[in-house]
C-alpha cells in the first residue's frame, strides 16, 4: 500500500514537472514568436518611414519645419533637396562655437581635406523636431546616412611639380574605365583689388582622364599649368566628378595652410539671407597669438551638369580679415538659391592656403549624418534606397529602433 502511494507522488510530481517545463517551452516559444513579430513590424515601420523621408518635400519655409521631407520640390522619386540636406544637425562630428557671433554652428565638415559645412544651429533642424514631426518622438529612434554611392578620393602625391592620384571605388571595390573631370583653382600670385590692396589672384584649368583596372589615375601638372606647393607657395582646389555606367559621384581636395597669422574659415551666418562670415582664425603654430593680417579673395560658382563651372560675382570678395585690428571677419553674400561652392584664397606673405564650402550638399561629394546612436540597441532594422542630389548618385541608409525594451525571458 505505501509502495503504490509512493509511486503515486512520483508519478505526480513527474507529471507536475513536465508540465511545468512544457508550459516554459510554450512561453518562450511564444514570446520568441511576438518578439519576431515585432521586429519584422519594426522593419517595415523602417522602410515606411524612409520613404516617408525620401519621396515628401516636407515644408522648410520658415526657420523650423512645419513638415519634415527631404524630396527635392521639383522633381519627382528619389531625388533629394540638398538645402534640406544642409540643414539637418550634424551627428557626426562635434558643434562649433564662435566667440565673435557667441553662436554655435552645425558641424558636417570641419576642415575634412580643405572643405567646410559650418552652418548657423539656429537655422538647422535637430534630431529631437525632426522626431515629433515624423509622429515617432518616445517610440522609434533613427539614424540617417546620406553618402555617395561613388567614392572619390584625392591625394597629393609630389609637391613639385605637383601631381595628384584620383581613386574611384564603389561598394568598396575599385572602379575601372571610369570617366573623369577634374577642376583645379589655385593661387601662387596676386592682383591688386579696387581698394588697393594686394589679394590672391585665383586661377583655373580642367581636364579629362580615365581610370585603369584599379580604379586609379594620376595627373601631373608640369607645364600647363607649373603649379610648386613647396614651403606653402601654392594653394589650390581640386574637384573631380566620376561617371560610371551613368552614375556620378565626386570628391574634392583643398590644400588648407596655417599661416603664421591663421588661416580663413567660413561660417554661414544666415541660410536664409545666404550670409556667410569670412573668419579669421589665427595662428594655431604661433603659440605668441601673432594677429597678423590674412588677405583673401572668395569665388563662388555653380556647376551645371556639364560640369563647366559658373561665375557669380560676390560683394566685398576681396580684402583682408584681422582678428587682431578689430575686423575679425568679412561678411559676404551668397548670391543665388542655386547649389554650388565657394573657393576662399588667402595668403600671408608669400604663403598661400584655400578652404572649399560647398552650397548645399552634394556639389562636392559631402556625407550626412543625422539622428541618434543605435550602437547598444537590442535590435535595429535598416533600409536603404538610391538617391539623386543634383545628379549626383547618393545612398540613403536609414536605421530604426524601439525605444520600448523587449526580449526573450528564459
């Protein structure tokens, strides 16, 4: 009798065990099939949302969106306006502070081979807005990278005569047979300006080559023109523009030089007014804070799509900045809603240096990067779409995450 009531609670127990373990499989199997269901509605949010961003103008009218788009208004698909572009908070690199204007400025290129997005906080859209406006502010967090689907890069290979190697790659591979045109300002002399004073004169050729089976050419400058950069007596800009198969990237590369007085920077004072301030940053080699005068000469121009540049006059291109003397910088005016770039020469003596600032992005083959980190999230969808800014070939990668916490629980 007690033996069979023995087996009995064995029984039981055995039974009750099985159970219980039954029941654990069945709720982690069931909340491994919620969790899947999740972030497979996580990754069609991301794709919804992408194209939310991509193919809606939104409305940038005024100095906060009421809508948030990044479609070009005047054009259809994937192509993106690259003044909404420039307006987006950089992520990717660390605001600007100017003492002179007690303002802060986004930082998307921060003197990245010569080139500088420097553009007023005020006027640009962050992540938290851009959030409340997309209806996914406290429940989603995202990240947007807009880079160019063709890498071009620029290197300085010999000073004198000066010779570069142009690099174009595409999904990390070397691109062959591609087509190239390149632009190159540079100053080595000066001109004397209406005011009387001695800035650089800014002169400009181009030309043509083609890639070999590794994606690499060279060009050396040693007759027309004879350009020498040694002990900083040449400055120059060059842009080159890659057409592979139809698709066209570009990448550029300014030989910035610190002066024993400094050097020019560019801020963007007013997006909306296209003011921009020529600042004088001075020496960063001269530990005796020498507050010399800089002279400089400013040249913007746009690029159509024969990728001939255009001239647009500016006022008060010319002079001199001294952060010293009380004239800290000099004030210009964009003057056209059209994108393009702007070429500062400035030279100290005999020693020459120029900066680049695109005009909306894509002229030059700049990246952005907007949103938060999704570094350490538990789970992130990504989608990514090919894009046109002006005409050049672009990839918009957008990653998305809940902001809500879930997982398995053994």
């Amino acid at each position: 009798m007690a033996g069979s009531t023995i087996d009995h609670l064995i029984s039981v127990t055995v039974f009750l065990g099985a159970i219980l373990l039954f029941i654990s499989l069945f709720n982690q199997t069931l909340q491994t099939a919620i969790l899947y269901q999740r972030h497979r509605y996580l990754a069609t949010k991301c794709s919804d949302l992408l194209d939310n961003m991509l193919l809606n103008p939104g409305n940038w009218s005024g100095t906060i969106p009421t809508s948030f788009g990044l479609q070009d208004p005047e054009f259809r698909q994937y192509r993106l306006n690259p003044f909404s572009l420039m307006r987006l908070l950089s992520s990717g690199g660390e605001k600007v502070y100017y003492d002179r204007t007690g303002k802060w400025y986004s930082n998307i290129s921060w003197g990245l081979d010569g080139g500088y997005l420097l553009l007023s906080e005020s006027e640009c859209i962050n992540y938290s807005t851009a959030s409340k406006l997309l209806g996914i502010n406290g429940t989603y967090g995202f990240q947007l990278t807009i880079t160019p689907t063709l890498s071009v890069s620029i290197t300085e290979v010999q000073m004198n005569p000066l010779k570069f190697e142009f690099r174009v790659a595409g999904g990390g591979a070397p691109l062959g047979g591609a087509n190239l045109t390149y632009l190159i300002f540079w100053a080595n002399t000066t001109k004397t300006n209406p005011e009387g004073v001695d800035v650089p004169l800014l002169n400009f050729t181009s030309g043509s080559l083609v890639t070999d089976s590794l994606g690499i050419a060279y060009k050396e400058f040693s007759s027309d023109p004879y350009l020498r950069v040694d002990n900083n007596r040449t400055a120059y800009t060059v842009i080159v523009r890659a057409n592979v198969g139809g698709l066209y990237g570009v990448g550029y590369k300014s030989r910035e030089t610190i002066t024993s007085s400094g050097n020019i920077i560019p801020f963007i004072e007013s997006y909306e007014n296209g003011t921009v301030l020529l600042a004088h940053k001075f020496g960063k080699n001269d530990p005796s804070g020498n507050q010399g005068a800089v002279f400089f000469s400013a040249t913007f121009y746009i690029l159509p799509e024969s990728f001939s540049p255009i001239i647009y006059e500016i006022e008060n291109s010319s002079g001199l900045v001294n952060y010293g003397q009380g004239k800290p910088y000099q004030r210009i005016s964009i003057p056209t809603s059209n994108p393009g770039f702007l070429v500062v020469a400035y030279r100290k003596g005999n020693q020459y240096g120029m900066v680049v600032m695109p005009w909306g992005i894509g002229t030059i083959g700049i990246s952005v990067v907007f949103g938060g980190d999704p570094s350490g999230r538990e789970w992130v969808a990504t989608d990514m779409r090919q894009v046109l800014v002006g005409n050049i070939a672009y990839q918009a990668r957008l990653a998305l995450w809940s902001l809500q916490g879930y997982r398995v629980i053994g």
